[in-house]
C-alpha cells in the first residue's frame, strides 16, 4: 500500500481525537516491549535459580513521544505516515537493561537473541569501541514477534545494555549536556571524558574480580 493511502499521523492541535490516535499507535510499540521485558525477566530469574545471583539488575522502558517522534520524521525528510514511521523509525520502543559486570552484558543480549522469535536488525558496540566523548554501552535494535488477536507483527525494539557503572555515567552526562538554558562548556566535556575513563577503570577491575571469583564467564 503506498503511503499516501494510508492515514497521516495526527499532528499536535490538528486532530480532536489526537490522544486516542497516539494511544493505539503506541499500544503496538507497547505491545513490544512487554514482550522483551517479559523475556528478559525469565532470563534473569532462570539464571538467579540456576547459579544464585542476577545478571541483570533493572530494566527500563520508554516510548518516545509523538512530539518527538515527528521531530525525527522531519529531519530525516520521512513522509509523516503511520507505515512511514514504522518502517523507518527503529527506536520508536526503547528497552535498557542494567548488570552488574560487562561479561553480563553480552551474556544476556546473547541469551535473548538466541531465541527464536527475537531477529537482530542492527548490534552497535559502543563498550569495545566507545564514542569520542566516553560513552559505553551495547546497543541493539531487534524485532520481537507479538501475536494480536489475528495476525502477528514483528515490532521493533532499541535495547541498550550497559553495566551499572557505564549507566551512571550516562545518565549523569545527559543531566549536564541536554536540559535547555544550561551552560556546557569544552572544558566540562573534557573532564566528563576523564570520569568516563574511571568508570572504564572500575568497570575492568570488577570484571576482573567476577572472573578471579569464578561467579561469571570470561568475555570472549
């Protein structure tokens, strides 16, 4: 079907029934990410029962906001259509999940994507080669399987893991480089770049002591 058959997405003031438009477009990304963190919990309590500790220690989820989705459609010149947006638009439904040591990082999204209904569209590894500012994590966009009441649909899913250390840094640096009217100076990058690196530091040193202490497997 081409898009200009298919209805436009509503735009802010445009429609009356603009929240109930957006909340049966969000309920397909919705639907996704339950079904991710669902997995995810399995994983996390199967590997609790089976070696008495947890790889992941929390789990996150979003969904951007039409506000911010549109933005995104009109700087990558996509036409503003609901088949548009979810054929372009990856990172609409987004999951973090949070472990203690880095090998949990790649453990967990290997169990995940092993399985059969979860495809891997595109593995980003900001751990191994980090941004230039010191950012670290795995991220991950795939497409879970969802079964509505007559039809299945694959629905795209971001998932970023990070280790609890590489979240701190994160989360903290967003905190000073993105809210509006707030001053952010070079020399303030420059000394986020250096914290970056310690939290590398400690990140490693963990890693080292879960391996001497035999309670994860060696990243290969």
């Amino acid at each position: 079907m081409d898009d200009t058959q298919i209805e436009m997405l509503p735009m802010l003031g445009e429609f009356s029934s603009i929240a109930s438009q957006y909340e049966h477009i969000m309920f397909y990304y919705e639907s996704g990410i339950q079904q991710i963190v669902a997995k995810l919990q399995i994983l996390n309590n199967e590997f609790k029962n089976n070696h008495e500790r947890n790889p992941i220690e929390n789990i996150k989820s979003r969904v951007k906001s039409l506000d911010s989705i549109i933005d995104k459609m009109k700087r990558k010149g996509i036409p503003l259509t609901t088949n548009a947006m979810k054929r372009e638009i990856k990172d609409i439904a987004g999951v973090r999940v949070i472990c203690p040591f880095i090998s949990d990082v790649y453990q967990v999204a290997n169990m995940l994507v092993n399985q059969a209904d979860v495809e891997i569209v595109t593995i980003k590894d900001y751990i191994k080669k980090p941004k230039e500012n010191g950012y670290r994590s795995l991220h991950m966009i795939v497409l879970v399987d969802v079964y509505f009441s007559d039809h299945k649909d694959k629905v795209p899913i971001e998932i970023q893991f990070r280790t609890i250390a590489m979240n701190f840094w994160a989360s903290t640096e967003h905190q000073l480089r993105y809210k509006k009217s707030r001053i952010f100076t070079e020399e303030m990058q420059q000394e986020l770049k250096k914290c970056a690196d310690i939290m590398a530091d400690a990140d490693d040193k963990m890693q080292n002591l879960a391996n001497v202490s035999g309670i994860v497997q060696p990243i290969e």
